[in-house]
C-alpha cells in the first residue's frame, strides 16, 4: 500500500496553489508536510483525497486514484474542525462511523476503546458544544480513525492542543503506525515533527524546496548550532565574520555557523580569550531549516 504523488499541479486561476511536487509514502510510514500558511498543504491533502482535482499530474493509493468508494479506506482530521455542536458525542460518532460503513456494533465498540484511550468516556453522552476546545479535538481524531483507515490525513492535528494533551495524541498517532496505518500530517510545530516523522517535505509557495530523509537532511544541511558557555564575556561574537547567527540563552549563548570550519575558527578565537566551559556543535533543528528554507513566508 503506497501512497504516489506525481508531479502535482493545482492551479486556480493564474495562481499555483501546488507547483509540480512528487512524493511517496510506503506503507506504515509516517511523513510530514511542512510549510507556512498558504504553502500548499491543504491543497496537496485534499487533492490526496479526492476533493480537489489536480489541474496536472496524479495522485494514487494502492495504484488506485481516491475518490468517494474509497471513502472507508481514509480518515482525515481537516484543521477546520466539523462536529455537529448539538449532537452527543455518541451519536455523531454513530453517525459519521455509518457514513464510513461501519455497523452499529463495531462504531460502538471502537468509540469505547477509543474515548477509554484519551480518558474522556464521560463525555459519551455529553453534546459537543459542551467540551472544551481539546475535548472537541479529541473527539473529531476519533471520528477520524473510528474506522480503521488504511490511510490517515492528519491537517495541523495538534494546534492549540495543551502539552499534556498533545502527548496523549502524539501516543495515539503513533499506536496507530504501529497498526500499519500510512500517516500524512502538517504541523507547524517543528518539534512533534522532529519526534515522530522519518521523511518530510518542506513547501514554499507551492514548491518543495526541500524532500527527504529528514536525520539526512539534518547532516547535510550546511549551517550548523554551537552552544557555548564561558568565562568571559561572549557578546563580541555578534560582530564575528563567522557568524551567521548569535542568540543569547540563559546560561551561555547560541551560534549558527555555515560549517565545521567555520565553527573550529571561533573556537580557536575562544581558546585565546579564557576559559571554554562548553562548546557544542549540534547539526541544525528542524526549526533552524524551516526559518532558512522558508524565510519571510513564514508570516504571510
């Protein structure tokens, strides 16, 4: 079971909302789709679902291009959340589970395992106008997965989550790829995609502007962070020609450098000052990549 996309256009008007980006998602595989507002993420996901037609190039599950039949093969958590406000949870679980293909009895059954799971049985016959934002979230990713998908489109899934409950989705997430479930998610929370994903794509503009192996990625990208403590005063590295970045911490100061030469020249530079308590060279964040890679878009 793979997931193909082949060098995907969607135009609207005169404008690229998706410009010519290629992926494939193997089996099982949990991959991440990074990018500001307005990059293509929702596009891209929705035309993976069959909601939006690609102006050119294919999108394909199991070699089958999706479309409604192949609607109990898919769940999709969208970042505009859709449950019905006056309806129990239990009954528009019900519902939407029906829509899937589900029975009764089966929607019954993983409503149960799954509202045990994020501790919210309670809420079963509670109408979801009457939850908290998180509870709502909650109960739409069950709606999501409460019929097995083969394929789970997951849409900013932990924005405006708290910590405690972002880790319990995060758990959940992942029991699911422990399932087999083929996992696609945006976030912009550079973090959980750090934790959970092996391969990513990064969009600007419609573009990818970088696609892979995201541990390869990390070692090849050129620019890499040096933690540093001292016994002396570290601000003079602001001024450095080596420096491409300086940000002050608690307990010493951050640099980013261009390469490990770059970074063995300020060391030396240290060494002839005093005391170096810590100098640490780490391969950049995901975060440090997206800021380089995406730059200005990130606010638009």
């Amino acid at each position: 079971m793979t997931l193909i996309i082949n060098d995907v256009k969607k135009k609207f008007g005169q404008h690229h909302a998706v410009d010519g980006i290629s992926l494939q998602v193997e089996k099982g595989s949990m991959f991440g789709m990074l990018g500001a507002n307005g990059a293509g993420k929702t596009t891209t996901f929705r035309m993976i679902l069959g909601l939006l037609d690609p102006t050119e190039g294919d999108v394909k599950w199991n070699g089958n291009r999706l479309s409604y039949k192949y609607t109990n093969l898919i769940g999709y958590l969208p970042e505009e959340r859709g449950l019905y406000p006056k309806l129990t949870v239990r009954d528009q679980l019900i519902y939407l589970g029906k829509l899937k293909g589900m029975k009764k009895n089966a929607i019954i059954e993983e409503m149960k395992f799954w509202l045990a799971r994020f501790k919210v049985e309670e809420y079963e016959t509670k109408k979801v106008e009457e939850l908290s934002k998180g509870n709502q979230q909650k109960i739409q990713f069950i709606a999501a997965v409460l019929h097995k998908p083969e394929l789970l489109i997951l849409d900013e899934p932990f924005s405006g989550l708290d910590p405690v409950n972002s880790d319990m989705l995060k758990a959940a997430v992942r029991y699911l790829q422990e399932q087999q479930t083929t996992i696609v998610f945006s976030s912009h929370q550079m973090r959980n995609v750090e934790e959970m994903c092996e391969d990513i794509m990064m969009l600007k503009r419609g573009k990818a502007v970088l696609h892979g192996n995201l541990n390869e990625i990390k070692r090849s990208y050129g620019m890499k962070s040096v933690s540093i403590r001292a016994d002396f005063d570290l601000t003079f590295l602001k001024n450095s020609p080596h420096v491409d970045k300086f940000t002050e911490a608690k307990n010493g100061v951050t640099v980013q450098v261009e390469n490990e030469e770059k970074a063995k020249i300020i060391f030396q530079e240290l060494a002839e000052k005093g005391f170096v308590r810590k100098f640490e060279v780490e391969e950049p964040s995901l975060h440090d990549i997206f800021i380089d890679k995406v730059g200005g878009d990130a606010n638009e």
